[in-house]
C-alpha cells in the first residue's frame, strides 16, 4: 500500500558515518589541490617575473651599449643594480668555462658555477627550484646573455668614440645569466594557506563529532521507534495484499493512500494520485461519500457502476468516517473499501441464464415435436387452398396469408431450437473490414427505404482475426437490424471495430434512436421479450448466446455517453492466437 505522506525520519548510522568521512576525504582532496594549484601558480608567477627581468637586464645592456663610454664595468654595475632588488636574490653571469664573471654577490666573483643547464637558443628559458642549506627555496632562472638579439638588424654601435658602421662584438657572447629569484612571500602565503587549511580541518573533525553524537542519539530514537515502524509496514503489507481496493481521503476529498487493488479497480495504475481529488470519479452524493464526510454516517455495501475505460463496473462501497484522536472534532476523513461485483453479477447472471435456457430447452424439444409437423401440414393445405382458388382473389388472399403466418411461426420455432441448440463456435482467419461490409450491405435496402445512413470504421491490423466468421456476422446482423429499427427516418446508425495490436476485439452499432428505457434495459436480452409488434424476442438472447459462446462479453450504454440519446452495443470478443 502506498502511504503518500510517509517520510523517513532517520538515516542508518553508517550512512551518516560514511558522509562523513567522505566528506572529509573530500575537503582533503580539495585543499590538497587548492594547495598544489597556487604553488604552480606562484612558481609560474615567478617564472614569468623572472624571465621578464632576464629580458629587461639584456634590454638595459642593449641600451648602455649604444652609449659612447660602454665599459666592462658598466656590465658589472648593471648587474649589481639588479641584485638590489628586493625580489632578487641574487644574479651573475658566467662564461663558457662556468667561471662568474660578474655577481651582485662580491663572494662569488671568481668561482665556478655549480649549475650549467644546456641552452639550445638565445631566448631559451630554463629554472629550478633550488633548496639551500638554511631550508630556503630559490627560484632559479638560467638564459644565455645576448643584448644585441633584440637590436633592429643592421643596427650602428659606436666602438671607442668612432660611429663606425660595424657589428658589435661582444666578448660575453656565449656567456650566461643566471637569477635567483627570492620565495620568501610565496613561502609566506603558502605557510599562510596552509594553517588554513588546518584550521578548517578542526572545525570539520568538530563538526564531524557532532555528527556522530546526533548519530547516537538518533539511532537511539529509532530503536525507540522500530517497534512502532514495524506495525505499521505490517499493516501497510497486510493492505497492500488485499483482494479488495482500500484508500483513505481527507475532509476535502483527496486522495491520502490508496492500495495496488484499488488503483486497479478505479484505473488509475499510471496516475500521480497524491492529493487526487476522487470527486472526479465518483459521484459523492450518490455513491454515499458526502454522506460520510458531512454526517459522519457510515455507508455499508453500497452498490455503483463505475466507468472505467470503455466498460462499466459494477462495485460494493463501504465508506467508514475517520475519527480524530483528540476526540475535538468528529472525524477528519474516510476510509473506502472497494469490491469487484463483477464476477458476482456473472456468476448470478449465469445461474439465472442457465435456469431460463433448461426451462427453454424443455419447451423447443417439446415445439419441435408437437408443432412443427402439424405446420408443415397446415403450410401444404394452405398452399393447396392457394392453387385451387386461383379464380376466386378474395380466398386465394386468405390463403396466402396462412402460408404467410406458418412461415411466420415456422421462423420463431428455427430461431427457438437456434437458442436452445447452440452450435460450437469455429473460428478461422476473418477480415473483419469484409464481414462488416458484407454485413451492412444485406441490410442496405432496408436502410434506403428509410433513408437511414450506415457508416463503417475499421482500422488497419484486423485483417486475419481468429474468430466464427458466420456466427459473429449472424451477431452483427442482428444487431444492425435492431438500430434500423430503432431510428426515426434520416437517423444514423454507425459500425466501429476497435482493437487494432491488443487481445480484445471490440465490435460496436450506435443509433440516434431515442434509446432504451432504464427499465429495459435488464431485460433485452430475456428470451422471448420484444417491444416490437412483430419481433420474436429472440433476436438478442441469440446474440448475447453466440457472444458467451466465444468467450466474450456484451454491453450496452444507452443513452450514449455524452448525448442525451441513442444506444450503443458493443460486442467484446478475446482474439484468438
């Protein structure tokens, strides 16, 4: 049974466990990365700072050397200047031999360098991060010194006073720069994100004791609770196992649970019944539920026919008020039981058929006998009478309409041992769209002299259905027929096959006649009863006979749903494989 305000009120104590230390793992990682991401992010930031200085000290030499006074010292004092900046700590140059041959730092003058990283080109770039003996981390940047790659081609240097147009030669050329660059700030910020990081890991293994204390106290609450919970899925099991359809609505009508069986019953199998107003499918007055929720009456097997899909079913309703516990109002809903009379309504139909069928069956053996002997001798006399008093119209009229009558009586006795002595149904492959047009086409005549206009519906996909072709075309006829007869002249009578890739055969005729009184309706298919001067009464128990003989059903809706009159008979017939 699907209880449609049920929550949850608790989650198992793993689960909340697991979150948690998930999400610790998850803050972990994500610092973890937060970290690793700024200290690429710093060391790039450093890179590109550096380079840019490597670049600015070439650009610096570049610009010195098209001075007159260029010296090697000036070499010397550029690079000291640089060394001052508080970003840098420290810069020199060496030569080929790896000897430095000007520092910032006056100590390394004169020693070898201890790191010559391979430069395959001028504007090449290459750096390290290098820890010192004291735990501080330089970042550092090597490039080849070559001042003149960025001077325009064919550029003038003046050369000892003279302006000369001649390419400077260098003697540095081939000689390398080499600038560490301070991480002091870097290490500063990174020192900084780190107790960040702690800090918010104290308050996550704050929050994640938390966590597990509400988890005790919890798991606590449901202990207290199973055993509550546990009578309650019993119960909801112990409904949802029920033949009978159950639900519960409010003071307003809505939908508050509802079983499987009672989805079934009201088809409501693919809707969202959750605050599903049931006013829109059952009448609360008539059916008692108004009664109910104003009153507080209890209702016990009331009796409706709901509509479901294209068929009516016949339902028992008891309706039982909802009190509230605080005993302050009266009630604050209803609970509805549902039961299926269908079966029942055929099982009592069946037994009172059978009953009708035995009596009738007793008279056509008895008919058959007695009368349909005597006929054929009274039909011979009459037919004698007939050629003897050819001369004499008067009498020769009489004795047609004898011939006429026995006919009459001779039909009535046919169509009595036809009921009485059903035949087996043998179905075979049945274009449904030709017997129905076959079908209407032997009742044409009788149509246009009426003026009444036949139509016919037939979808594709019915061509070969398993079915008695002449017995079911015997049903049509029938009732065809019957709503030829029950239309006034111009009316409209239509034929509707339905079913096209499912297991039931639908076969309807609707009229515009005036219908069929509520009176009558029980009664139309009784052996013997007509409402028609000249009918036998026969014509329906047949039908309805050949229908129950193919294991099927017969229903009848007058006045037609949505129209305030007509009939329409519809024949539900099981596909046979």
């Amino acid at each position: 049974m699907q209880i449609l305000s049920y929550k949850k009120l608790y989650l198992p104590a793993f689960a909340i466990i697991a979150i948690v230390l998930l999400l610790i793992f998850m803050i972990a990682l994500s610092t973890y990365r937060t970290l690793n991401h700024q200290r690429e992010t710093a060391l790039a930031f450093l890179h590109s700072q550096g380079a840019t200085l490597l670049y600015a000290l070439e650009a610096a030499a570049l610009t010195g050397m098209l001075t007159p006074g260029w010296s090697e010292d000036s070499v010397e004092t550029l690079i000291f200047e640089f060394g001052k900046n508080k970003n840098i700590a420290y810069i020199y140059m060496y030569d080929a031999n790896g000897i430095i041959s000007h520092s910032s730092d006056i100590l390394r003058h004169g020693t070898k360098t201890s790191w010559r990283p391979e430069l395959e080109s001028d504007n090449q770039v290459i750096a390290r991060l290098l820890t010192s003996a004291d735990d501080s981390q330089v970042y550092e940047l090597a490039k080849r010194y070559s001042p003149w790659s960025h001077a325009p081609q064919g550029q003038t240097f003046p050369m000892s006073g003279s302006s000369a147009r001649l390419p400077f030669l260098d003697h540095h050329a081939g000689d390398t720069v080499v600038l560490g660059m301070s991480t002091e700030e870097y290490e500063a910020a990174h020192h900084a994100d780190i107790q960040h990081a702690v800090f918010m890991g104290a308050i996550l293994l704050v929050l994640g004791t938390a966590a597990l204390f509400f988890t005790f106290v919890i798991q606590n609450y449901y202990l207290t609770d199973k055993a509550f919970n546990q009578s309650r899925d019993y119960l909801r099991l112990v409904m949802a196992s029920m033949s009978n359809g159950i639900l519960s609505i409010d003071a307003q009508g809505k939908i508050i649970s509802i079983n499987s069986s009672a989805r079934d019953l009201l088809d409501l199998k693919d809707k969202d019944v959750k605050a599903f107003d049931l006013k829109s499918m059952i009448d609360f007055q008539s059916s008692g539920i108004g009664k109910t929720l104003a009153e507080s009456t209890p209702v016990v097997d009331k009796e409706i026919i709901y509509h479901k899909a294209s068929r009516q079913v016949p339902l028992a309703m008891t309706i039982s008020p909802i009190m509230d516990e605080d005993k302050k109002s009266p009630y604050t809903g209803a609970v509805i039981t549902l039961r299926d009379l269908t079966e029942i309504k055929r099982l009592q139909e069946k037994v009172r058929r059978s009953e009708r069928l035995a009596a009738v069956g007793e008279l056509a053996a008895g008919v058959a006998h007695e009368v349909r002997n005597p006929l054929s001798s009274i039909r011979g006399f009459a037919q004698f009478l007939k050629h003897v008093l050819r001369e004499r119209p008067k009498e020769r009229e009489y004795a047609e309409l004898m011939v006429k009558e026995v006919d009459r009586i001779d039909n009535v006795v046919t169509n009595l041992l036809s009921f009485a002595r059903p035949v087996h149904p043998e179905p075979a492959p049945t274009d449904i769209s030709g017997m129905l047009n076959h079908t209407v086409r032997l009742v044409q005549a009788d149509a246009n002299l009426r003026n009444v206009t036949i139509g016919v519906v037939v979808p594709h996909g019915l061509e070969k259905i398993n079915l008695d072709g002449n017995q079911i075309t015997q049903v049509m006829l029938n009732l065809i027929l019957n709503a030829l007869q029950a239309v006034d002249m111009g009316g409209d009578v239509s034929v509707e096959a339905r079913g096209a890739g499912s297991e039931i055969l639908a076969l309807s005729v609707e009229d515009d006649g005036p219908g069929i009184p509520p009176d009558e309706l029980k009664r139309i298919f009784d052996p013997f009863y007509t409402t028609r001067e000249k009918g036998t009464g026969l014509g329906l128990a047949i039908v309805q006979m050949i229908v129950e003989n193919h294991g099927g059903e017969i229903t009848v809706m007058s006045p037609v749903p949505g129209k305030r009159k007509g009939c329409r008979i519809t024949v539900h017939l099981p596909i046979a494989p």
